[in-house]
C-alpha cells in the first residue's frame, strides 16, 4: 500500500440479484469518488457454501481471489439487503470464509464502512447489528459512526444512480472510511 497513491477500496454487496439496489449503491458510490478512491465491486457470485471439509490450504480459486481482494484492499465497504431481520445468508457465508483461518481473517485491522438498504421504510437497520457484531468478531476495524440505511430504496435509484440527497448522505459515510484509510497509512508509514 503505498502513501501516495488513490485509496483502493473495494465493495461487497449481500445481494447476487442481477438489478440488486445494494449493488446499485456501490456502483453509485464507486462512480462518484472516482476522482478520489478506487471503488472495485467484488462479486459473490461463485463463492461456494462455507465448509471446513473445502477449507484447507487449496481453497476454491473464488475464495482465494476473495480473500485477497480484501486483504489487498485500504478499506471495505460493504452494502447489504436485510432478510429476515438479518445480514443475507450469502453476505455471512462470504464473511465467515474471509475470517479463516483462524486468527488470519483478511478483515484483520480493515476499516469498514457498512451500509444497509431496503424497499421497506426501515431500510435494513435491524441487519446492521448483526453486521457490526460479525465483522468484529473477524477483526474488522467497523466504522462506528451514524448508521447508513437507505430506506424505500427503489425511489432513491434512478437509471442506477443515487439521488442527490442519499448520496450525500452515504458520501459522508465515505469520507469518514477515507479518514481512516488515511490513519491506517500513517500508522504503517510510521511502523516502516
Ligand atoms: C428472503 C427475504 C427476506 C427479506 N426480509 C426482509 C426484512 O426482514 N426486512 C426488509 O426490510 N426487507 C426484507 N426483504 C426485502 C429485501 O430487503 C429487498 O428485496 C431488497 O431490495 C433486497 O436487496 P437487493 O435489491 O440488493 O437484492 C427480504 C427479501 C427476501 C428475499
């Protein structure tokens, strides 16, 4: 990670929907800070169902590119729908490969940003502390900060872009993950 170049951040949507709002957001997100951060979505598509029996030290190629993506990246943003009150089975499966193995998670000391969305008026908030708690648990630096839940969501994306207003409001999210980004390169510039 170098001191001067863009911030490299990558995002992690808990849908796989093809016309996903989550993902949506982070294309949206990814678009406007083009000219300050790197934002690379990383799909999950092809990561398989967790299971110790294929966690081994060959794990399969999707997990591999995971788990360096995030390990690699300055900063992780992480934009998931709420399904029955909680993060996506897919979102959790994807995080319980990341923190293996144990004690080597490729979330050690990454700040994170997260963020919730929903066509309900209670924008997924019931999932963001679940969230908070396993990306702890993983070793996560979660931004504690005013939660970013995006409420009735298909009014706040139009041809795939966030309206004025929401993106300003996850922006702020941004900047703060910015910031910290900015602290973790200071502090590592200081360890060399
Ligand atoms: C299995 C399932 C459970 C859901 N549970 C909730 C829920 O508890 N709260 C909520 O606000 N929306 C719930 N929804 C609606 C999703 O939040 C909504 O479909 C959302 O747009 C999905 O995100 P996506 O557009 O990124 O795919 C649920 C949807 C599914 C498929």
């Amino acid at each position: 990670m170098s001191t001067f170049t863009k911030p490299r951040l990558i995002g992690i949507s808990g849908s796989l929907r093809q016309n996903s709002f989550n993902t949506a957001i982070l294309a949206s997100v990814a678009a406007d800070i083009a000219d300050r951060a790197v934002l690379e979505i990383v799909p999950l598509n092809d990561i398989p169902l967790y299971s110790e029996d294929i966690d081994t030290a060959t794990p399969p190629h999707a997990v591999v590119r995971l788990r360096a993506a995030i390990a690699n990246a300055d900063g992780v943003v992480i934009a998931s729908p709420e399904y029955n009150y909680g993060i996506s089975g897919v979102l959790k499966n994807a995080l319980d490969w990341a923190s293996r193995p144990y004690g080597k998670s490729a979330f050690n000391g990454k700040p994170v940003l997260t963020a919730t969305s929903s066509v309900a008026f209670t924008g997924g908030v019931r999932a963001q502390a679940q969230l908070t708690e396993t990306l702890g648990a993983i070793g996560a630096h979660v931004l504690i900060r005013p939660q970013i839940v995006v409420p009735a969501v298909h009014e706040k994306l139009k041809d795939g872009k966030l309206d004025h207003a929401t993106l300003g409001f996850v922006r702020a999210g941004i900047d703060d993950l910015l910031k910290a980004v900015q602290a973790n390169r200071a502090v590592l510039k200081a360890a060399a």
